[in-house]
C-alpha cells in the first residue's frame, strides 16, 4: 500500500481504484455474508481513501464509501429507522493513537485526567433493541446506521435477550443497543454440525452469528447458540444515570447481560493496561473480542465532545494485532517428520500476525492443499492465533497470477531420496527412508530430548543437526557415548558448554518409565497413551512381550495403536536401541500401581485453569495413580472438575451441569499433600 502523497490526478485514479475494491469487499461482507480479505486489509484500503480524500477535498463524492455505514438492506426484512442514528467507532491500531485520542479529549475539556469505561470489544453484530412499557417491541441490526433491517422473530430466540425487563422503574420506551454474538464453543459446533449434514460452515464466529441472525426462518436461528451482551442506549423517553457506566448499570438492573468484562479507567495510561489484560485473556474467553473500546464515562463531558462524521469523538476502538493477514506464498517445501510424515509447508513473505512475524504455515497434506486449492504465486489469508501454529486459511482468487502453479507431491524424499509413498485411506504421505532418512533420525532425537519426553536441557535444534550431520551420532543411545571432548570440537560449542550438555546428559538417565516410552517415538503413543501402558505393564519387559489382543486392554489403546506398538517392538533395531539405551544406564523407579480402592477409584475427573503447585500433566498422572479417570472433557458422567487459575469454558459447562467443582486445595487433599 503506498503511503506517499500523490499528485492530483493521480490521486484521482487510485481514489477510484480503491472505491471499486471497496464496494467488491462490502458487497461481499454485506451483502453475501463471505468476505474475501481479512478486515485489517480492509481498512486498510479505507484508511488510504479517507488519507487521500483528506488531502484532496474537492475529490469527495456523495457515493464514496467512507461517506456512508455499511450497505444496503437486504431484501426479505421490512426496514425499520433508526430515531438515533446507530454509529461507528473510529479505531485506533497503536497505544500512540490511543494516547493523542486522549489528549485531544483533554484539551476541548479542559481538564488534566479524563475517566474512561473500557470495554470488550466484541466481534459480532451491533442490534437495537426497542423496549415499550417494558416489553421487546422491536429488534433491528444497524442496516446503514439511519434505516436497518427488522430481524425481531429472529432475535426474540436468543436466551440472552430479555423478552420483558424487570423491575418496574424503567422509562416508558428504552432502546438497548449492544452486540449479538456466537460463542466459541458454539461456533465449533455448529460447524461440526454442518459439516455432518453436508451444508456449509462459518469463516469465524462474526459470520456465524451474522448468518444465524439473518436467517428468514426464525426456527433456523433458534437452533443457533447466539448471544447479546448491552453496551449502550439509544433512543430513551427519559433521563438515565449521568455516566455510562450508571447507564450500564441499570440496563444490567432492568435484566439486560452487560460484560462483566467492563471496568473503570481513570486516564490513558490505566487504558493501556486494560488492554494488555485483555489481549493476555483473550484466548481464554469464551467468545470473540478484537479489541477494546473505550469510552468517556461522563455523558456531559460526551455531549460537549459530540460525533465528526459517522463516530462519537467520545470513544474509540483500540484493535487488537490482526489475527489474519494477507501474504504471498513465495513456495511450496515439504518437511519430514520423524514418523516420516512429508507435510508441505507454504514460505511466505513475512507478514506481522497475530502479535508474530511468520515466515512460514503448515499446509497439512495434499488433500488440504487441493482443497483450499493453494497454488506457488497465490496470495493467501494467514491466521495466528494465541499460540496456535500458523496456517493458511483461503486463497484470494481474484488476486492469483495467471502463472500461479499447482503444488505436486514429490514423488521421492527431498532428504534422503527414498520414495515418497501414501498408503490407501491414509491422508499423510511418508517418506519409506526409515532411520536411514536423517530428517527422521533428526525429528527422533529432538523428540527424545524434548522437555515431555527425557528432557535433554540444552540439545536443541541446531546442535542435533551437527551430530547427525558430522556423524557423531546415529541413533537416541549414541547420545549417551559423548564426552565433552567430541562435542567441543563441533562449531560454536566451547568446552564449558559441552561440560554442561554431557551433565545434562548423564541426568537423564534416572527417568519414569512413561516418559521413556513416549521418548520413543512410537506412532500414536502421546504422552497420556505412554503414562497407561506404564500404569498397566508397570515395567518395560512384560509391555514388549504383549500380544497385540493384551494391548487392547489398556485404557485409550485400540486396534490401531495396539499394532503400531507391536510393529515398534518387533523391529530388530528398536529393541537394539532400547538394549543400548538400559547399557548406558537409562533407568527408571518401579511404577506404583493405582490404589484399587479409595475416594477416586473409578471416578472421572477433568482438569480446567492452570495449577500453581504442579503442571496440569503432572496433576493428571497423579489423578491417575490414584485410579481416577482423567478425562479432558465435560459430560454429565463426569465426577468432579478441578478448576485452577482462569478456568476455561469446561468450568461453566461444569455447572450448567451441576458437576462437582473443586479447587486447588481440594486437589492436594487427594493427593495427600495437605
Ligand atoms: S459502542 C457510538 N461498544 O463495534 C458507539 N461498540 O466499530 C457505538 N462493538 O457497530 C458503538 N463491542 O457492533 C461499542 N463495547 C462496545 C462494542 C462495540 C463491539 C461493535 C459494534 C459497533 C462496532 C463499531
């Protein structure tokens, strides 16, 4: 996007350019309900055209896009007018932005600090609801901020919308507006939904609720997990509170929802840290926010400020760092895993998403790739979000370069040259190299090393490749015949640091006997697979001689695992390695069998929040010994639910089923720590 100032003309063209794009984008995020590009690229496009329209007055036409809100009422709904108009918030992207809004707030006060109500900004639909003598008379969406759409029979299904008001001292007629919204846990599963019935599924919970919302059956909506949270009032037939945060109080008071989210901020600086809390919660709540908004709580201090344009000067949005953003795919590499799994990976152009640089998504395997049909030369939607590894959502289409090439699976390994093969009904690709292949042998090391697995402080990525790469190591029990001497002679590696890894080395050693099964690497054995086969074999020997029937008796093994299990021990080498691996010293204590009986024998336990006395892995082995069940969701067959700090959703699925919920205490009781 440029950023210079053009000349006249020039600015003509690409003023004109940048409508037509716009309207394609509204038309399809309107009107269709599918946008195409994330909505930071979108206002991106719309900041440009207000910069350029700044610069040349003259050029500002009735029809351009930042003269109106929203787009056309769709047809199907009567139009409703709104008597207060519904409008926008300007945005602000940087704490900078956040700051000069602040002191232009102070300066047509006058005053030295200014208290602000901060809010969730949640990612729905903006309603209005019009109450009369108490009761729901009229429900409609925001349309162009002056006329919008009457969606009353849709919005009369939400539970969270209050049909009357309690109590009996609110005004004649009150309009709440706030935002309609679709939960996480239920956006999952409405899309699991669809997905089942062979219909199609929602880009995120926004166009989820905005489809649920625009249905012209009303029984289409009710079957659809929306919710209303009240942030404001429109049009009111008498004086409400003097602030916004007394208006919020009694819209709470007459029983409409308002976010418990909300809170008081006296001055910028208070602002800024409601918003780092935010961003740090975010991922654990239970719906959509992409930003926080904020807003002056004295409704006379609004008043003096009044509206530029479409937005209050009163208020402003501060976005959190897109979750999405448009890049290139620059290519298409395969990556080897240790199973050999080969998993495309789509190079990007670097883009800043979700508070990170990437470079790089994973494409998953060839039938992901076909589907979302990603092409060499493609411009793509990325997504990051919180932690989860970056991944490539759609193509643009309309911006594919005719030369834009199809991905083709190698047909032999890029590593070690084996054949590539895919097995019938298996959707990953593997290369058949075996150990031979370094890039499993690599995977299978840093796998083995890792902090689950024998914990290796300090054998890290880079180091493992140069002991493959110089042949200093072959297989996992190579590790365990390394002296100082042959590590510091590799590059970067002095002799105190080589001191160290050897250290670090030896203390592997003394280990549990799940975590050296999942060190292993065995295909399909994860950590709460490795933990009961410790538990039921309760030592190494008897499991290497199980049948593939006497497998199947532990909790979570099947048909599958059972075999890929005795396939691992059968294999000459694998027992060799496990040989070498008990010669070196490699140990483990005797596993304590689970109490047959005592208060959690058999009973089915789930962990939500993080611990402060032990991880959450910890706790669920420790559950276990004790013969609990840990399970990781909630179901009514659930006993108790252990909620730590910043419990999840599982917390309150919990007690809409009226679960037991202990905490923490509760906990080290059971584990016989207190
Ligand atoms: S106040 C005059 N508060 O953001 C101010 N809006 O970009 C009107 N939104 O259309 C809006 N959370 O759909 C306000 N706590 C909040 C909000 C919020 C989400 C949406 C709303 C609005 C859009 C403006």
């Amino acid at each position: 996007m440029r950023a210079d100032r053009p000349g006249e003309d020039e600015a003509a063209q690409e003023i004109e350019r940048l409508r037509e794009r716009i309207a394609y984008h509204d038309y399809r995020y309107y009107v269709l309900d599918d946008p195409e590009i994330p909505d930071a690229e979108y206002d991106r496009l719309m900041r440009r055209l207000q910069q350029l329209e700044a610069w040349y007055p003259q050029l500002v036409t009735p029809d351009s896009p930042t003269q109106r809100i929203g787009g056309e009422p769709l047809e199907g709904f009567e139009t409703v007018r709104h008597v207060v108009p519904m409008l926008s918030l300007n945005n602000a992207f940087s704490e900078q932005e956040v700051c000069e809004f602040d002191r232009r707030i102070r300066e047509t006060l006058g005053e030295d600090i200014v208290e602000y109500v901060a809010e969730p900004k949640l990612d729905g639909l903006a309603i209005s609801l019009l109450y009369q003598d108490g009761r729901l008379l009229r429900a409609a969406t925001r349309g162009d901020g002056h006329r919008g759409e009457d969606v009353t029979l849709n919005v009369r299904t939400i539970p969270s919308v209050p049909l009357r008001l309690r109590g009996g001292d609110y005004p004649e007629r009150l309009e709440a507006r706030g935002e309609i919204y679709m939960p996480k846990a239920g956006f999952e599963a409405l899309n699991r939904r669809q997905r089942e019935r062979g219909e199609k599924t929602f880009a995120n919970p926004r166009n989820a609720a905005a489809g649920s919302l625009r249905q012209l059956d009303p029984r289409v909506t009710a079957e659809r997990p929306l919710a209303f949270y009240a942030y404001a009032v429109g049009e009111v037939s008498a004086e409400l509170a003097h602030t916004h945060a007394g208006q919020l109080a009694q819209l709470k008071a007459w029983g409409l929802p308002v976010s418990s989210l909300i809170e008081i901020c006296r001055g910028w600086q208070a602002c800024l840290d409601y918003y780092h809390r935010m961003q740090a919660r975010r991922p654990e709540l239970a719906f959509e926010i992409d930003g926080v908004v904020y807003k002056v709580n004295s409704i006379a201090q609004q008043r003096k400020l009044g509206f530029v344009a479409r937005a209050p000067r009163w208020a402003i949005a501060h976005k959190f760092p897109a979750e999405e953003e448009l890049t290139r795919v620059l290519a298409i590499d395969v990556q080897v895993g240790r199973t050999g799994a080969v998993t495309p990976v789509a190079r990007l152009e670097p883009v800043f998403v979700g508070g990170v640089t990437v470079t790089n998504a994973t494409l998953h395997n060839q039938d992901e790739i076909e589907r979302k049909d990603v092409r060499v030369g493609d411009t793509v939607v990325v997504r990051r979000a919180g932690d989860v590894i970056p991944e490539v959502v759609r193509v643009v289409l309309s911006r594919r370069p005719a030369d834009a090439r199809p991905f083709i699976m190698p047909s032999q390994c890029p590593v070690c040259g084996s054949a590539i093969v895919r097995a019938e009904g298996e959707a990953v690709a593997r290369c058949s190299g075996g150990l031979y292949c370094p890039a499993q042998r690599k995977a299978a090391i840093r796998h083995f090393a890792s902090r689950r697995a024998m914990d290796i402080e300090g054998l890290g990525e880079k180091l493992i490749d140069q002991l493959i790469d110089s042949g200093l190591v072959q297989t996992v029990a190579d590790l365990y015949r390394l002296e100082a001497a042959d590590l510091s002679k590799l590059e970067r590696m002095g002799e105190k640091s080589a001191a160290k890894l050897v250290a670090a080395i030896e203390r592997s050693k003394h280990t549990t006997l799940a975590r050296f099964l999942y060190a292993l690497g065995i295909r399909e054995v994860g950590e709460a697979t490795a933990a009961n086969l410790a538990r039921h074999f309760g030592d190494l020997e008897p499991l290497m001689a199980a049948s593939e029937e006497q497998l199947q008796q532990v909790e979570e093994v099947g048909e599958v695992v059972a075999r890929h299990i005795r396939t691992f021990f059968e294999q000459a080498h694998n027992r060799e390695v496990i040989e070498q691996l008990r010669a070196h010293g490699v140990h483990w204590d005797p596993v304590e069998q689970p109490a047959a009986q005592g208060p959690l024998a058999g009973k089915i336990v789930v962990l939500t929040g993080s611990l402060t006395s032990m991880s959450r892995s910890e706790a669920k082995m420790r559950l276990q010994a004790l013969g609990a069940k840990v399970s990781s969701s909630v179901s009514k067959n659930t006993d108790y639910v252990v909620a730590g700090d910043k419990p999840g959703s599982k917390l309150a699925k919990a007690e809409q089923l009226g679960v037991e919920v202990v905490d923490e205490a509760r906990l080290l009781d059971w584990l016989g720590e207190n």
